[in-house]
C-alpha cells in the first residue's frame, strides 16, 4: 500500500481510515470485525464508528467496555439500516457541553 503525501489528491478521508484501522489494534477490535465494518457501511462510516466507540470509552455513565462487540453490534445495526452514526455524533457533543473534560479547558 502506497502511502500519500498530505493534502495531495485521491481520498479526503484516507488519514481518518487508516488512523481508524491503527487504533483497532490499541482497542483490541479484531481484524475480521474491522474488515466486516469497512465491508458493510464502508471505510469512512466504519472510522467514524470507531472514532464514536473510542470517545465512549469515557462515557459519564455508560463507558464502553468491549470496543469489538460495539463494532459487531453497530455493524449489526448497520446491516438492517438502523445505525445513525450522526445521532452518536451529535450526542458526544451534547454530552460534552453537559460534562465538561479536561479536554474542554
């Protein structure tokens, strides 16, 4: 695999997948649930998922526990039409003006 030099042309969200793909591995999602992913909402929906499950790790009150078996599940969803990755989003921004982090400062 050929690696681009920034902001030269082809995929604008390449960086965003292959960081994706990396931090995976650091979550402990297994190949095969990355590559399920990526083959069912596409690449950039499926890093953008994993972006949702690694900011959830945090959550105030319900905190991610199993990154895989969040991929597997929003891939499940995702399957029968029912994921919303913009309502996910949306509700980390909610949550963040309602529980500040030292992220905020």
């Amino acid at each position: 695999m050929s690696r681009r030099s920034p902001g030269a042309a082809g995929d604008k969200y390449q960086d965003l997948n292959i960081a994706a793909a990396r931090r995976c591995h650091e979550l402990k999602i297994g190949r095969q649930a990355w590559i399920k992913a990526c083959n069912v909402m596409g690449e950039t929906a499926a890093a953008v998922a994993v972006v949702i499950i690694d900011r959830n790790r945090t959550h105030p009150l319900i905190p991610v526990v199993n990154p895989g078996g969040v991929l597997r599940g929003m891939t499940d969803k995702a399957l029968k039409g029912d994921l919303n990755l913009h309502r996910s989003l949306f509700a980390i921004l909610k949550r963040d003006r309602a529980f500040p982090t030292y992220f905020d400062a």
